[in-house]
C-alpha cells in the first residue's frame, strides 16, 4: 500500500510540476526571448545534471565515445528543437492549449515505433492514432484568426507542433541505448549536447535580456531549470523503474489539466470551444494508444 501510495504522490509531483512548466514559460517569455529562455532553462539544467552525476552518478556517468554521435543526436531533438519549438510557438497561444499540442506526443511514439522498431501497430492503436490527429488538426485549423493582430494561435499551434514530434523521435531513437545506460545518464548527457547546440542561436543580447531580470523574474525560469526538468526526469524515471507502465501514463491528462487550469487562475487565460473539442479528441485518441499497448505488454508477459 505504501509502494502505491509512494506511486501516486509521485505522478501527482511530477503532473504538477511540468503541467506549471507551460504556465512559467509563458511567463516568462514576457521579459525572455524564446532562445534565451531555452538557453538559460537549458543551461541551468545541465549544470544541477552536473552536480547529480558527480555525486550519485558511481563511476557510470560518461557515455562510451561509439554512442556520443547518437546521444548528440537526441540532445539536438529532445532538447535543442524541442525547446525551441515550444517557445517559438508559446509566443501565440495559451499554456493550456501548448500542453494539448505537446500531448499528442504517445501518438507520434506509435508512429515511430512501428516504423523504425518495427512493433506492431494494431487496429486499435491505428484508429487512436487517427482520432488524436483529427484533434491536433481541429487545434491547427479551427484557432481564431485575426490578421490585424498580427501572428494568429494557428501559427502558434503550427510552430509548437514539431515539439512532440521530436520528443517521440528522442524516446524511439534512445530506445536502444537504454540497454547500456542508465535513463538519468542518458537525459544528463542528451541534455549537455543539447545545451551546447542552443549555443549558435545565443546573440549578445542574452547577457542584456539577464542582466535587467528582476528576482520575480527570475522565478519562473528557476522554476523551469529545478522542477520540470531536473526534478522532473529524476522522479519520472524513478518511478518507471518501480512501477507498471500502465499505471503512471495518468500523468499525460494530470498534466494536461495542470496546465489548463494553471493558465486560467494563473494567467487568466480561456479556454475556446475549438481548444475543447480538439484537445478532447487527442486526450482520447493516445488513451486509445496507450491502452492497446498495455495490452499488448499483458499478453506478451502471458505468452512468455
């Protein structure tokens, strides 16, 4: 009971924390740009990731130089574009409506899963994938335009959407890596290269944007760096390693209404019809997903 209870708390944590991510970011980019937010976001990261590995990491901690080309590879994908992507396209539309965008990632999981790893994709988990694209379509053509305000939310939704895209890609490509290295390892050093590949986008006006932040400015980026996404990872990957699958993939929808409701209380934001119905439709086509993929784990222990 303790060890479910344990589970629980910590889906709750972790739900919490990167469903207010959506809600810092979008407070943040009102004193940041969107690269100098990822590049101090980012660098922060690294630097907490730094100290985790040379206090718990036991000898374990550097890659072998065969899988650096690799794990550069995931840093520019999971962290460099994804990052990027985010905070170009949160410029333009609320918190609660980038969480919808970026919850679409278990679909594309599925895409690439069946296409790169060759893992069944069976009809269940086709029609979850069809519904989940019908959502993000209805979130990508049905936003409010108008052309005299400037950039419309369907351009935000547009430049958000490579997010979950190149977060699948992240977890499908570092699939096979996992084999020979610890999940935390993995992220710390993904996250390094990831960093270092902000880098060619950081102007001179970084140091201007930091040095005028005030201490309240500086509490959401803070927050980013500490809660999200070191105590983020190191918590969710704890408890993959001490609990079923099926049972923490609640947080996907925890989160999400995280940061819906963070961005209505927090930052006054509403919530459109078109947001509804298509972000509904997501929410169900990956439960479709997922459910057929614990599933398919259920019966492969069975039969093996």
């Amino acid at each position: 009971m303790l060890h479910k209870t344990e589970s629980y708390l910590t889906v709750a944590a972790i739900s919490l924390f990167w469903g207010l991510a959506f809600v810092a970011i979008k407070s943040s980019l009102e004193v940041l740009s969107p690269v100098g937010l990822t590049f101090l976001r980012l660098a922060l990261s690294s630097i907490l990731f730094l100290l985790y590995l040379a206090v718990w990491g036991r000898g374990s901690g550097v890659p072998e130089v065969r899988d650096l080309p690799m794990i550069a590879l995931l840093g520019l994908l999971g962290f460099t574009a994804y990052h990027l992507s985010l905070n170009f396209g949160q410029q333009y539309t609320t918190a609660g409506l980038s969480s919808l965008v970026v919850a679409s990632a278990p679909i594309f999981i599925v895409i690439f899963s069946a296409s790169l790893l060759n893992e069944r994709l069976t009809r269940t988990r086709t029609f979850g994938v069809v519904i989940a694209f019908l959502g993000v379509s209805a979130l990508l053509f049905l936003g409010n335009q108008n052309p005299a305000a400037g950039p419309t939310e369907i351009l935000g939704v547009a430049m958000i959407l490579p997010a979950p895209i190149t977060a699948a890609l992240y977890t499908v490509l570092g699939k096979p890596l996992l084999q020979r290295y610890s999940p935390t390892v993995l992220v710390a050093w993904s996250l390094f290269f990831g960093t270092a590949f902000v880098l060619p986008f950081v102007g001179l006006d970084i140091f201007q944007e930091t040095l005028e932040l005030s201490m309240a400015e500086w509490l959401p980026i803070l927050y980013l760096a500490l809660f999200p996404t070191f105590i983020g990872y190191v918590l969710w990957y704890r408890l993959l390693a001490r609990a079923e699958a099926s049972g923490v993939g609640v947080y996907l929808y925890l989160t999400t209404m995280t940061a819906i409701v963070g961005g209505i209380v927090l930052l006054g934001e509403a919530i459109a019809l078109h947001t509804l119905v298509g972000g509904s439709l997501v929410v169900v086509g990956v439960a479709m997903a997922q459910r057929a993929q614990n599933t398919n784990r259920l019966q492969s222990k069975v039969q093996h």
